[in-house]
C-alpha cells in the first residue's frame, strides 16, 4: 500500500481510535496475547480498555483467568518480563458481540494474522468499515506508543546470524538451498545491525535470532551476550529457531538462561534422521530451566517457485500484498526490509536488491517514517519479491509439501 496522508495521518487514526473509549479484540489468538501484554509494558498512562474478546471457535461466554489461557500458541511468560495481570477475559460470539448494547457500538481490533482477511470480509458484510469500525491490531501497537507517549514500538523483527544450514530443505522460506557460498555473518556487521536498530526503537515485541541453523554460527556466544547486556530490557521476547540437530557448548544454554531466551525448535525427525542429536538438545533445555517450545507434527506450504514470477500487474500485486499478513521483518546490513523472505531471495541471488524493499537506518531515519515502513506503506505498494511469492494467508489455496525433500526443486 502506498501512504496516502489524506486517509493514513497517524492523526487521523488518534482521533478515531482514542485511549478512552473501549474495544472489542476479535481473534484469541497468539497475536491477540502479545498485543495485550507489549502495550501494557509500553503504555504508562494509556492502557487499552477491553469490553471482551470475540471468538466463534470458543464456547460462548468462557473465562480465562489470564491472558495467557486464551491461546495454546501464545509466547509463554519468560520470567523475564513481569506476567501480565489481567484476570477473567470473557470471550463471547460476533453473535451475543451484536446482541449486547453495552458493548455492541464498541470499534473492533482484529487480533489475528491467520484469520485477519477472513474476519476483515465478514466485518464488511456485516455493513462495518475497516478503520472507522473495526482495524488491523498493528496499527495500534504502533500508532499508539508512538502518538500518544512517543515510543517506537515495532511488532517483529528477525536478523540472519548465518545463511549455512544442517539441512537443505527444498521448501525452506528461506531459500538456503539457493545459497551458491553460504556464510557466517561478521560478527561487527551483526552487532552494527543491533546499534542502529535500537538507536531508532523503544521497544520490539519479538526479536528473532534465526538462520540458516543460528547455532551453527561460530560466535553465537558473543552475539547473546551483545544483544543481551545491552539491549534485552527493549525486547519482549528475544527468540531462537533451531532444527535441533546441533547441541551447542554449555556456556550457549547458560546465555539462554541468563537473557531468558525462549528456543523454537522445530522437529523434523519424523523425517530426518538425528532423533539422537535432537532429544540430547531438548535434555539439556530441561535440565537448564530453559524455556522452549518444541514443534512437532509441523505443516509446509509451498511459498512458489522462487524463481518464477507469479503476479504481474502493479494492482494486482499491489492487492497480493494487502492480503498478506506475513509478520517477519528483516534487519541485515543496516537496512530493514519489509519481509524477511525479499531479505534472504536478495541474500541468495534469486532478487536483485530493490530500494523500495526496505529503509536504510542511520541517523537520517525519521521514526515516523519508520513506522509507516513496518505497517506496510511502501514506496511501490509493495514488495519487489511479491510478485513470485504466494505470501501468508493471501486465500491463495495451500499447496502442502514435506520438509523431507531436501535441495533445490526440480
């Protein structure tokens, strides 16, 4: 999308959706969770007033006696942070939503990536008009902290440590099949990155470590205690993903523990043989106290060939790119790209390096501006890698494949 100033002022937005009034999240989901607790660490004076949570998939006026209850898929509390205190979230229907006049005139943040076209098309049909009655949750979790305490909040972003993997997996979303010579990151550009970056941020409710393997980068060490001396109190969740197959030293499981670390490790060996290597890793996150989600029984879908092009047209990539609600942003090189995915095809050789695709942060960078960047507004409406990419619940139909195939696609 293209900013518009007429129908994007953050001004705008302010006067429409004020700290005073109260709202209705739509969606119990993960994102749902961590809009909840990041704006009540960032917001001192400006707390978001919640009449209920609507979810038709949860019975009809169920109570959760904390945020974290609502979503088995929600970020667990890291001990780090101090556990959200809200208590008793009534989640009820669109239906008793409607029937309710206490709370039927209250405006609608909808609250999930996955089921936010869905939702958004519903609302529509229902006679609702995106952003005067119901909006994308993204927007006040950035427009809020900045408008009304002057904070920059970013809701994700993710930083390559290494474009070498264990694996070659054929689908991987970040193409590492493609890489002719891969690397390891120099470890004074990744510390670079960390310096503009929280130059320009109060506060980023996920910043993710991945790879590549990221425990495959030799001075893993040195990064976690870089980010974790001298930013950590600016993250809320400071995120690993790992495959599992690597056991890293004991003094990378005590930088998990002492910057509180939450480890994704994906399980692929279901289908990949090293259950060995793999079981003697989660072992040592246990006995370490450290905490981790292991995901098993994972699905792939196929994110297209990313050497053809798929979308043409400016509007109809330009409305390819509306629907998709893909959350991973991309820090590399002192540039911060829109998608995390554009990032790695420019790293691999399949997209040329596209100025529209991010925004260089130095000390020219205007916050604002910055922000507007992360909703989406960029110079083309898009994203140059779009046009090959079948995005993140786009409604384009979900082409399943296996992790178990590994190398570049025939």
């Amino acid at each position: 999308m293209i900013f518009n100033e007429k129908i994007h002022s953050f001004d705008k937005f302010i006067k429409n959706w004020k700290p005073e009034d109260t709202y209705a999240l739509y969606g119990a989901s993960k994102d749902c969770v961590l809009l909840i607790e990041s704006l009540d660490i960032i917001l001192n004076n400006n707390k978001l007033k919640i009449s209920c949570i609507i979810d038709d998939f949860i019975p009809n006026g169920t109570t959760f006696e904390n945020i974290y209850k609502l979503n088995d898929s929600s970020y667990k509390p890291d001990n780090f942070l101090k556990a959200n205190e809200r208590k008793n979230l009534k989640v009820i229907s669109f239906e008793q939503f409607q029937k309710d006049s206490k709370i039927s005139k209250d405006k609608i943040i909808i609250t999930s990536d996955v089921n936010y076209n869905k939702t958004k098309n519903f609302l529509i049909e229902k006679k609702y008009e995106e952003n005067v009655d119901f909006c994308n949750y993204k927007k006040i979790a950035a427009i809020w902290p900045f408008k009304l305490e002057n904070k920059t909040h970013l809701w994700r972003s993710d930083l390559l440590l290494t474009e070498k993997c264990t694996l070659s997996c054929t689908y991987c979303n970040m193409f590492m099949p493609h890489y002719k010579n891969p690397k390891h990151r120099d470890i004074d550009e990744i510390k670079n990155d960390f310096d503009l970056y929280f130059e320009k941020v109060d506060f980023v409710s996920v910043f993710h470590l991945v790879g590549g393997e990221p425990l495959m980068y030799p001075k893993i060490d040195e990064v976690l205690e870089y980010i974790g001396s001298k930013y950590r109190n600016k993250i809320g969740r400071l995120l690993l993903s790992t495959n599992g197959s690597l056991v890293p030293k004991q003094s990378t499981f005590d930088l998990f523990k002492k910057y509180y670390l939450l480890i994704y490790i994906s399980n692929y060996t279901n289908a990949i043989k090293y259950g060995r290597r793999f079981n003697q890793f989660v072992d040592q996150l246990v006995q370490n106290n450290i905490v981790h989600l292991v995901r098993n029984n994972i699905e792939w879908s196929d994110f297209g060939d990313p050497n053809k092009i798929r979308f043409h047209g400016e509007k109809e990539i330009i409305d390819h790119f509306d629907k998709c609600t893909a959350p991973y942003k991309g820090l590399n090189q002192g540039k911060y790209y829109y998608c995390h995915l554009n990032t790695s095809a420019v790293l691999a050789g399949l997209q040329n390096l596209d100025e529209g695709d991010y925004i260089k942060i130095d000390n020219n960078l205007n916050k604002e501006e910055l922000l507007k960047f992360d909703l989406g507004y960029l110079p083309k409406g898009y994203a140059t890698f779009c046009k090959k990419c079948n995005g993140c619940n786009t409604g384009i139909e979900e082409i399943p494949v296996s992790y178990a195939s590994q190398g570049i696609r025939g």
